[in-house]
C-alpha cells in the first residue's frame, strides 16, 4: 500500500528510529531528494513539523504532527477537522473531509450519467418523464444542469465545499431521519412485509432525487 510521504516522515520522527532522511535513502525504491524537499516544506507550511535548527535539523513534530500521523487522511484534510473542532463546527467540517477523501466525486460527470440513468430508471421502474431529465443526452445542457445545481446546494456561494455539505444534509433529513429509528424497531429475521414495501418506495423516491440533481448517492 503506498503512503503519503509526509506521513511517512512524521512516522518515522515519532518512532524515534533514526533521521528521516537518512532511512528513506536505503530504501528499495527510496524518493528523490526533490519529493522529499517538497514533503518536508509541506510539514513546515502545514505547522506538522517545526522549522529546523541547530539542536533539531529535520525539526521537531508538533500537536498537529502527530494528529496527521494518526489520521488515516491527508495533511490538509486533517487540518480542516482540526480547524473545525477549534471553531465548533466539527460535524460539519467531518462531513466535508468525508467527501473530499473519497475518490469519486459526490455529482455525476457527464460522461457516465447516462448509463447510470438508464440502468436505475430500469432496474426501479421509474417514469422518465416525472424526472424531466429529457435534456440532460445535450452535454452543454447537462453542464448547465449540474452547474445550476452545484450553485443552488452551495447558497450562491460558489464554494465546491459547502455544496457537498448541504447536498448530504438534504439526503440525510429527506430520506434517512424517519427511516434509521424505523429500522431498529425490526429484527432481520422477521421483517414486516409492508415496511419492507415502505423501504422500497422511499428507495425510488431517493433514486428520483439523486437524478434529478446528479448526485452519486454511492458517496453517501
């Protein structure tokens, strides 16, 4: 598995083994100085390490250091839970990292939407008309669509970060409040038939969402 090697530097120094440096040159396929300059000034930039001196030359690993080196995510992803757990917003700030952590996007791209479109209108037998997605096959369309939807989850902020956080809070109260407490009343082994009938018509009607505002509900 490879690993971040800002991560790595910061491990190392935690563990006490030895200079960075030196015990990333005699490894089997060691990084070039150049990548290791930049992971080093990252930590420096990012407030992980200390800058060097005398009596510490690759610097000393701070609070936020050790933080990154425990968090499985990158530097900067870990700075915004830092930074959202110092101004209160905590649960907001996870949920953005969230996204921004995975490597699929939250809103569909054009050039596999149709084929997902297809397959679900399909498999949960939905009327492609109540979808009024007749325009979205015209990519120029589509992009105006999606664009129009981003600017409308993100209040006219144009901020990429705020859309994926008010697009999760909608999904979350619309379809999955009333639907986790109702859940736990049932066992697995003895479903109710027509709360089973229940989950299926709110899983159509999460679909028609999702179309309709190309989100990729598979991030959720």
């Amino acid at each position: 598995m490879r690993c971040p090697l800002e991560k790595v530097i910061l491990k190392t120094k935690i563990s006490e083994i030895g200079e960075p440096l030196e015990l990333l040159k005699s490894c089997i396929s060691n990084p070039n100085e150049y990548d290791l300059g930049n992971a080093f000034r990252n930590l420096i930039d990012f407030g992980a390490i200390s800058i060097p001196n005398n009596i510490n030359p690759s610097g000393k690993v701070t609070f936020i250091g050790k933080m990154f080196a425990k968090l499985p995510c990158d530097i900067k992803i870990t700075r915004i839970l830092l930074m959202g757990y110092c101004f209160k917003v905590f649960e907001q700030s996870a949920v953005i990292c969230s996204f921004l952590n995975v490597e699929k996007d939250m809103f569909y791209m054009r050039h596999n939407f149709l084929n997902i479109m297809r397959d679900k209108i399909a498999r949960f037998k939905l009327n492609k008309d109540e979808l009024n997605l007749s325009d979205v096959e015209d990519f120029s369309l589509f992009d105006m669509r999606t664009w129009q939807n981003k600017v409308a989850f993100s209040n006219n902020s144009n901020s990429d970060h705020i859309a994926y956080l008010n697009c999760f809070n909608t999904w979350l109260h619309d379809y999955r409040s009333e639907l986790i407490p109702e859940m736990s009343k049932y066992k697995l082994t003895k479903v109710d038939k027509r709360f089973m009938d229940g989950l299926t018509n709110q899983r159509k009607e999460e679909i028609k969402w999702s179309l309709r505002n190309f989100v990729n509900l598979d991030c959720m």
